[in-house]
C-alpha cells in the first residue's frame, strides 16, 4: 500500500446538507472558515477591542474563542425563541448568503430576506403594506380563504438573525425602536452595539447555517 491516510478535515459542502450542533462548534472548524479574518487596523470599530486577539500584517485577528462562545449563546437564544413559537427573520444580503438563510429559516420555521429591506416596514408597516398587493397566507404558506384582513398591523418578528448588519442598518434600527432582539455577525469594522447579541466573526465569508438541538 502507497501512499497517506488524509485525517479528517474541513467540508463545508457537507456542513450545508448536514449543519453542526452548537456544541461541535470548534476552534479548528472556524479557523479552516476564516472566522478569525478581520478588517484592516485602520478600520476598525473601538468598541470590539475585547473581541480582537492580536494583529497579523495590519489585519485584526478575532479571538476565536470569544466567537465560539457568542455564537453557542446566539444558538441558544435562536433555540428558545422558535422552541415557544416566535418568529425569527433570518436576513443575508450578500451574494451567496441566500441559501444560508432559506436553509436557517426552514430549520426554525422562521422566515427570511436576502432582498434589499425597506425602510420602514416594521415602525411603518400598515402604510407600506397597505400600498401593495396583499395576499394573506398562513404558516403552511396557505392562502386564506376569508381573503386578506383589514384593520390589523403587518405581523412582527421576535428576533432578528442579521449576517451583515452594515448594510442593514435601518432594520437594526427599527427593531430597536421597537424592542425587538437581534443578533448579528459583527466584523471588526462594525459597532456591537447596533445588535442585542452579536457574534464577533468575519462577516466577509460564506457561512453554513448551525443546528439548533443542542
């Protein structure tokens, strides 16, 4: 026999078929995912200095243990709200970010966006729907047979999963106001503070969506 035995390695095309558990999230898996890359020195956002280990060639390096910390407590946080029946809004706008989210979506019974969000279709929601065609469907995605209702406010969601929340900053917005709870994929380059639970990781790469079971 010739040759070398090849040690298990890193598949990302089979994570997206079969999405990890929280817990065999490892430090190993999202370093072979970049999770680590951040943005230039010259960039960065002060308020993630906790989150950054060190510097490599002006690049900020992420701790990757904080970002596996984050991300077990964001999955936890997801698990609850769809376990107690609340809608969760996965949102990707970034080219190949929609799969990630229909995927998430499916998995939570949520729903999800990789469109461009309209300003104000939470804080302003019964104008903006009002000026469309509406067609009122269940969550079995069934048409009504009563025909759309009148007289009621669009429905809300209860958390907000954001892979890229700085091109949605309005949405983050608007949940504030509202008091709706978001998490988010949060570079170095971006402000933790706009969401409730951020994630501290290269938002830059393609992401897999995670198993909620723990």
């Amino acid at each position: 026999m010739f040759g070398s035995t090849i040690s298990p390695h890193y598949k990302p095309h089979r994570m997206v078929t079969s999405p990890l558990r929280p817990k065999d999230i490892t430090l190993e898996l999202l370093l072979a995912a970049g999770a680590h890359l951040g943005h230039s020195t010259s960039l960065w956002n002060p308020g993630n200095q906790r989150y950054i280990f060190g510097i490599r060639q002006g690049i900020h390096i992420i701790s990757l243990e904080q970002t596996t910390a984050h991300l077990r407590r964001a999955a936890k946080v997801v698990e609850g709200v769809a376990r107690n029946g609340g809608l969760v809004l996965f949102v990707g706008n970034r080219q190949g970010q929609d799969r990630c989210v229909v995927e998430a979506a499916g998995m939570t019974g949520g729903c999800h966006l990789f469109g461009k969000w309209v300003p104000g279709t939470i804080t302003n929601g019964a104008r903006i729907v009002g000026h469309g065609a509406v067609v009122e469907k269940d969550f079995a995605d069934r048409t009504s047979p009563d025909g759309p209702l009148t007289g009621r406010d669009p429905l809300r969601p209860d958390l907000v999963v954001c892979l890229n929340p700085l091109e949605n900053y309005i949405l983050l917005h608007e949940c504030g106001l509202y008091g709706i709870p978001t998490i988010g994929v949060i570079d170095t380059d971006a402000d933790p503070t706009w969401v409730t639970y951020p994630i501290p990781a290269n938002d830059d790469r393609l992401v897999v969506p995670f198993r909620l079971a723990a």
